[in-house]
C-alpha cells in the first residue's frame, strides 16, 4: 500500500494518468504473471480493478514484461563431441548449447565451460573455429 501525505498539492486528479515504481527481489522459482489489481480507499472506496499487462517478451522469455513472470534461466538442450579419440592427435571439440533466456555481452554474460582436462596446451587461450567467433572476444 501506498499513503499519499497530507496536503492539498498531493492528490491523483481524475484521469491524470501516474507511474509509480519500485524495487523487489523475484522469488527463485520459476512463475506464471499473477492477474494484479489495484483499488483506492479513504473519502471513498474505489473497488479492485485488474491492471493490464502488455505480454511482450523481456530478453527472451515469453510474457518477460508481466510483472513477476519469472523465468529459472538454464541450458534447454546441449550436446559436447570431438573430432578424434587418439592420442597426440588434433582434436576438434564442438558445444552446442540452447539457454533458455538471452544471455548478452552487454549485460555482463560470461559462459563458462569447466571439466576439460586436455594435459599440457601450447596456449591457455582457445581460438574459436566457427562462425560463432565473432560473438566472444
């Protein structure tokens, strides 16, 4: 609930349209958009009116701009193979990997791919071989 504060100059005239926002935290289980509604009392009593949602995605989880649409982010689908099984020979190891949520550089997205244990490399950095490449830096 919000209180508006005493004083003729604090009032929400009839049809001027308000934006209030605040800040939460999301639960950590995955959501369905409640149906939210707001109502006023005091002088008099406005009754509970649904508030309408826009049903657009947000960095690609649909329905993503309905508040408290909560989206669990992981990899929907992934797969790992290599080139060659033989030893001290070049190997070509490919990841495919779906997630279920945008993940974007200029968002501060970092993929992480642990459990590769290939010995001695010539280099601890790994060069990128398709047209993927582009994306990391």
């Amino acid at each position: 609930s919000f209180t508006l504060c005493d004083g003729v100059e604090n009032k929400v005239a009839a049809f001027e349209l308000i934006t209030i926002s605040f800040n939460i935290t999301n639960p950590t289980a995955r959501q369905t958009a409640p149906t939210i509604a707001i109502s006023a009392s005091g002088t008099f009593l406005v009754s509970g009116t649904a508030v309408d949602v826009t049903g657009d995605s947000l960095l690609g989880v649909p329905n993503g701009k309905d508040p408290l649409q909560v989206e669990v982010p992981k990899f929907h689908q992934g797969a790992l193979e290599q080139s060659s099984p033989f030893s001290d020979a070049a190997n070509v190891i490919s990841l495919s990997f779906a997630p279920t949520v945008d993940l974007e550089g200029n968002r501060g997205a970092v993929i992480t791919i642990t459990g590769i244990n290939a010995g001695t490399q010539p280099s601890s950095t790994l060069a990128l071989l398709d047209e993927a490449a582009p994306w990391f830096c």
